[in-house]
C-alpha cells in the first residue's frame, strides 16, 4: 500500500437528510513499500486487544433485507446529493443480505439512458457513536462513475447548523475513475473544501474490488486516527481551540452508501456496460474503550 497526505479538493458534497449542504473532499496521499510517507505520519499505537469492547455490530449471518432494527434507508430521489444519477431505494434488489454478506448494489434503469438505483442505509435511528473504534471490512465496486463511501455525519446539529460547520467524518471514499485509491477525510467549520484547507488522505489498495479489507477508525477526545488493514493512514488531532475545528463531541451515526456519478463520482463520466456493481461489506463493529 502508499499513500499521501494534502489539502487539495477534489469534489463537492451535499448530505443529509434535513437538506443542508455538504461539499466535500479528498486529496492525496501517497506512501511507498510499507508505509514510508512522503508527508509526515504519526505512528500507529499498538493496542491491547482487550482494551476495546465490542457494543454493537452486523456480522451479516441472515438472509434478506438488511436488519430493520439495525439499518435505516434513506429512500431519496436522483440528484437529492451532489447532482448524482441514482435514486435511493429502499428495495432487495439494492441493499440485500446473502451469503453471509450485505450488499449495495447499484443497477442501471431499463430503458433508460442516464437512470440508476442504488441504497444508502444508516445507523441514525439504531445507534451512534461517540468515541471508540469503527471497523467495516469491505469489498468495492469498481465501475466507471461509482462512488461508494463509509462515512459518518453528527446525530444533532443543533447550534452548528449547516455543513461544514456540524463536521463529517469520511472513513473510506473511493471513485471508479481512480480505481485502488482510498481516501479519508474529515470536515469542520474551520477546516473544509471550501477554504481548501480540509484534512484528507489517500492510501493506494491494489487490490480493492478483488479482495476485502478492513476500513477503521478510531475517536478519542484528542484525535481521529484511520486506517486501512491496521495501517495508519492519517490522525486528524482536536487542536483545543473549539468547535469550529473539533465538532467530534457529540454523537455522530455510520452511513453506507454506493452513489452513481456526480460532481466527483461521474468527473470522468459513468459506463452503463458497468453496471450492476456493489459494496460487499463482511461485517461491521463497533467498539468503546474498557
């Protein structure tokens, strides 16, 4: 894996449900062998397995529709974020169980020359995090305008309306159109894409759409670290000045979601002949200190 660390934004995002805007973003990172960065790298602490305790999960052992008391749907229409293509529903043949695994699939819409579906679930209504650890192990799509993404957006944004300014925690996105690059991010009313100052990172992962790997992150009162594989890619770190660059003191939910086109997703067009492609994701954990 390599990776590197900038400010440079690539896209714009718009988010949530309340309608309030997103734009967002990811830059560069690029280390070489291992994990040698170009950028300056904050070592990765070794952690005692059983300081973490795991407090909520999906191990996928079910067939079906993904678990209504775990997993909410976002049913949205197209171009509801970001001037993407696909509408969110909530139907099987989009977000769906099966051997031993969720997937959001995306699907082109017969008869049809631009028109998509695809699924965004949330944990907004079963649980929300506040400190400790989050682990998604994932398999991407790859298609040319896809866009999957595991993220993370406050529960209340009251007395920080608006985005940037309620933050966004960007665990892994990935673009078809740079297939193998993974990149995290994190967003405040302080630091963001539109001031070109956000936090970002990308880690370049061979291997994405052929094999699974193990998105982390972890949240203490100080930082937010990320990961790929148990490898550091980048720590974003609550300077003490307030709010405005650390919004990370309040509960915030998990959202998966794999979007078609749009202004970062679709920058190099989308290829129907791609289509179906989905996210497979083995499990997802999360975990509070002991």
């Amino acid at each position: 894996m390599t990776m590197k660390t900038q400010s440079v934004p690539k896209r714009a995002n718009r988010v949530t449900t309340a309608g309030w805007l997103i734009l967002g973003l990811m830059g560069i990172v690029v280390l070489a062998g291992g994990l040698t960065s170009c950028a300056s790298t904050p070592q990765a602490q070794v952690e005692d397995p059983d300081s973490w305790q795991l407090v909520w999960s999906d191990e996928f052992e079910y067939t079906g529709s993904p678990d209504p008391e775990k997993w909410f749907h976002e049913v949205l229409p197209p171009g509801a974020y970001n001037r993407e293509l696909q509408a969110y529903t909530n139907k099987e043949a989009n977000s769906r169980v099966e051997d031993g695994k969720l997937i959001i699939q995306a699907h082109p819409i017969p008869g049809t020359q631009r028109g998509y579906t695809s699924a965004r679930i949330t944990t907004r209504i079963s649980h929300h995090m506040y400190l400790g650890r989050i682990e998604v192990r994932a398999k991407l799509p790859d298609a040319l305008g896809s866009w999957p993404a595991i993220w993370m957006l406050p529960v209340s944004t009251v007395g920080r309306t608006g985005w940037p300014h309620s933050g966004e925690i960007d665990i892994m996105e990935h673009v078809g159109y740079e297939t193998g690059v993974v990149h995290s991010s994190v967003h405040t009313s302080k630091y963001n894409w539109p001031n070109g100052n956000h936090h970002t990172a990308t880690i370049d992962v061979p291997e994405v759409a052929q094999a699974f790997h193990t998105y982390a992150m972890e949240w203490t009162e100080d930082y937010l670290d990320f990961f790929v594989d148990d490898q550091l890619i980048t720590r974003y770190e609550n300077e003490g000045s307030g709010w405005e660059a650390w919004p990370f003191d309040v509960p915030f939910y998990l959202i998966l979601n794999v979007a078609v086109g749009g202004e970062w997703g679709g920058a190099q067009g989308v290829n129907r002949n791609d289509y179906p492609d989905q996210m497979e994701v083995e499990w997802v954990r999360i975990f509070a200190r002991r």
